[in-house]
C-alpha cells in the first residue's frame, strides 16, 4: 500500500471506509423501518411528480394514507415538480416542497415535511 493510502486509512479511522451520502441515506431510512412496526409485507411505491402528474399523485397518497392495514408497511418515495410554469396538474399543496421524500404512509398521514430525506 502506498503512503497515501496508509494515511487515508489513518485519516478514516485504521482502515475504515467513509460511507457515500447514499449508503448513509439507506441506512437511516433501513434503522427508521427497523423501529417501525415489524409488518409481514412492506410495499414500496416510488412516485415521480416531475410532471403535470403532481395533483394526481399527492391524491393517491392521500388515498393511501386512508388505510391501516396491521400486516403491510407502506413506504413512499414521492419526487415533486422543480419548475412549475403555470401547467394544469402541478400543485403548490402540501408545504409546496420541491424535492424527493420518503414517507412512512400510517393512517392520518399527509404528504408533508418533515419526513424521512
């Protein structure tokens, strides 16, 4: 190993690798639905709102959160529309956040921040 290496190692903890933004991300979302509760299904959606979709999915989640089902977890990754330009589907509902968010869909909730980032 070169001496740069060894003092990368050094520098990182005796050989321990840093984390990337994304396996840190993962392992908190995995720790939340670990301490959530422990469910025989867990069903992930994914929702892409970068289009004139946006209304539409904010009310599918809304729908989903309708629900509570004590043998299915339901996790929701919803991204929201950045540029708006006046089109018919987009919405400023919700706290009008314009990022990807992960949600822990219970009864009651609404597509709001703060949630899981």
């Amino acid at each position: 190993m070169s001496r740069r290496g060894r003092r990368r190692q050094k520098r990182n903890g005796e050989g321990e690798k840093r984390k990337s933004r994304g396996s840190a991300v993962a392992e908190a979302l995995e720790a939340r639905l670990l301490l959530a509760d422990v469910k025989p299904w867990t069903v992930m959606v994914y929702m892409d709102g970068d289009n004139n979709l946006e209304a539409a999915l904010l009310e599918d989640f809304r729908e989903m959160a309708l629900v509570d089902n004590p043998d299915v977890n339901i996790v929701v990754q919803l991204d929201r529309a950045v540029d708006r330009l006046n089109v018919p589907g987009y919405t400023a509902a919700h706290g009008d956040w314009k990022t990807t968010m992960r949600f822990l869909v219970k009864k009651g909730v609404q597509p709001e921040p703060p949630q899981w980032h």
